[in-house]
C-alpha cells in the first residue's frame, strides 16, 4: 500500500501566498485629515476671537474642507480609490443626488414659507394680530340709555 499525502486547498493557498500590510497609505491619510482638521479649528479660532473671516466666507471654506476630508475618508477606507472608474460612479452619483436633494428641499421650503408669510392673509392675521388693551366701559358699551 501506498500513501498518498492530500492537503486541503485552503491549507495550500495559505502556504504559499504571504500578504504584507502597508500602513504607509493610513498614516498619509491620518496626516492628511489631523491636518484639515487643525485648519478648521484655527480659521474656528480666529474667527471667535476677530471676527475674520466673516461667516460666510467661513462657511464655505468650511464646506470645502469637509468634502476633502470625506473623499480621503472615502478613497482610502472604504477603498474607492483602487476600484474601476465605474464601481467609483455606481456610488458617487446617487451620493452627489441625494445631497442635492437635501439642498433643493431646504431651497424649497425656505421659499414657502417665505411666500406664505407674503401672501396668505389668514396666516399673516393669525401671527401678526395686535391686541389693543382693554378700556373702561362707557354706558353705551353696557347698553345703558342716558335720559
């Protein structure tokens, strides 16, 4: 009788194949969002204790800076940078609709209830309604007839 020696292909393919880690791209990214981060807090900063930049112009750059955070966030660990070009869209194009539909249903309501205010008159009585104090009673208020 013969042996015959059979290993598992899962034992195999272990053997054979050695997978490196490289956290050089984490720690790149790490870097990278630490210092978005510390840009935001110091412009945060300066802001609270000058005035300046006004808070618009904050708030865009806010903007700015929260979307290159996001897509470092996005590339390096949900792995979106190393797919194809259309598995990147399949995800960023309902992403970009969907935050477009957030922007266009505040746009919308804001205008409501902005032509609400304007021109219908029942709610504008309703929030706008003056109360004049109570006066004293005169005797034609009570009914009363003067002889």
């Amino acid at each position: 009788m013969s042996t015959v020696e059979t290993t598992s292909p899962s034992h195999a393919s272990h053997d054979n194949a050695h997978t490196t880690f490289d956290a050089k791209p984490i720690w790149r990214t790490f870097w990278i969002l630490l210092g978005i981060t510390l840009v935001e807090i110091t412009l945060a900063t300066i802001h609270l204790k000058t005035g300046f930049p006004s808070k618009y112009i904050l708030n865009g750059i806010y903007l700015i800076l929260t979307c290159a955070k996001a897509f470092y966030i996005i590339a390096e660990f949900m792995h979106l940078r190393h797919e194809i070009k259309n598995m990147i869209m399949t995800i960023a194009i309902p992403a970009l609709i969907f935050v477009w539909f957030i922007i266009a249903f505040l746009w919308d309501g804001s205008s409501y209830n902005a032509l609400r205010n304007r021109y219908d008159a029942h709610y504008r009585d309703a929030n706008n309604v003056k109360v004049a104090p109570p006066s004293e009673p005169t005797d034609k208020e009570h009914g009363s007839k003067e002889q």
